[in-house]
C-alpha cells in the first residue's frame, strides 16, 4: 500500500510539472487563469499588491503606474475604459511570462484552459489533492496502458515487413518518449513555465 501510494505521488509530480512545462501556456494568458482572476479582483479593490506577485521588483513600478491609470479610468468612457484595462491585462500577463522565459503570444479566451490545469486549481481551492490525485493516476495509468499495448502488439510483427517495422518503430518512439519524459522529469524537475 505504501509503494503504490509512492508510486502514485510520484507519477502526479511528474504529470503536473510535464503538464506545466509542456502544455499550460493557455493559463496564465487566459481570462479564467489566476493571473488575470487576480487583475480583477485587484481593480475591484483597487489593491495593486494583488498583481505583484506575478512580476518582478524591477516589473513592479510598470504595473503599478498602469493600474493606478487602469482603475482612476474604470468608471469613465466604458470603451476607454475597457481597452486600457484589456492593455493593463496583456502588459501584466506579457511581464509575467517574460518572467519564466516564456513568449507572450495574446491572451486568450476563457474556456481555454485544459480540464486538467482546472482541475489543479480546483484542487487548490477546495484543500483536497485526493479526488484530484485520483483522476490524474487514472489517466496516467491509462495513456501509458494504452501505448504499452499499442507498441507490445507491435513488437510481435515488426520483422514481418519494412511497414509493419515503421509502425512499430513510431509507436515505441511515441511509448518510450512519453516513460523518458516523465523519468527526466522526476529525475531533474522542471518547474518553470520556460518550456512553455
């Protein structure tokens, strides 16, 4: 029970920091990410130290300056007001990947953001990792069920013509890259969004 418990810790470390360094860059730039949740929360408050967090000390006079003029222009023009909050939006979101070595490449819809990014998130709200731990392990086990069969039931016929060689051949890459990842992971880490 302990190893399968460790093994289960384990596979969700490598998953969230290969999810996070391969496929979240629809997060932080998205409208239902944190970044842009606490923008607004911070125009609501008029509370800047909300957004701080997502820049550096040298990033920090920037969006400071901008929001004072976001928020002294929220209850002005509403055309005016909605394009210098969306500039406050894309400058904080463009300094806070520029943070992680990361491009800027706009922000994006809300709704973008894959189900299981919202999922860690949910997890963070509610204190509870198990139910999520639970999914993911699930979905790990089955990805890797799935190539394991896919590449073994390959292995058996791969001498049997030059085509069924190449078929074997891309699903052992596509098996044995996705087992390599996750072990680098694990065995190196990796959690900045650089990779993005």
């Amino acid at each position: 029970m302990l190893l399968k418990s460790k093994l289960a810790l384990m596979l969700f470390l490598a998953s969230f920091i290969f999810i996070f360094t391969n496929s979240a860059f629809a997060h932080c730039d998205s409208y239902d990410g944190p970044v842009i949740k606490d923008a607004e929360k911070a125009l609501e408050t008029n509370n800047v130290n909300l957004v701080l967090k997502w820049v550096t000390k040298e990033q920090e006079k920037e969006i400071t300056t901008l929001f004072q003029k976001t928020y002294e222009l929220r209850n002005g023009d509403k055309v005016v007001s909605e394009i210098v909050e969306k500039h406050f939006f894309e400058t904080l979101v463009r300094l806070h990947r520029e943070t992680e070595g990361a491009p800027y490449t706009g922000l994006k819809p809300a709704g973008t953001t894959k189900q299981i990014i919202q999922m860690t998130d949910k997890a963070l709200k509610e204190n509870n990792v198990d139910d999520f731990l639970l999914k993911l392990n699930n979905h790990i086990d089955k990805v890797v069920r799935e190539k394991y069969q896919k590449v073994s039931k390959l292995y058996k016929v791969k001498d049997d013509s030059v085509e069924k060689g190449r078929e074997f051949v891309a699903a052992y890459v596509d098996y044995t890259h996705t087992v390599e990842a996750i072990h680098d992971i694990i065995e190196h880490g990796g959690g900045s969004h650089a990779g993005h």
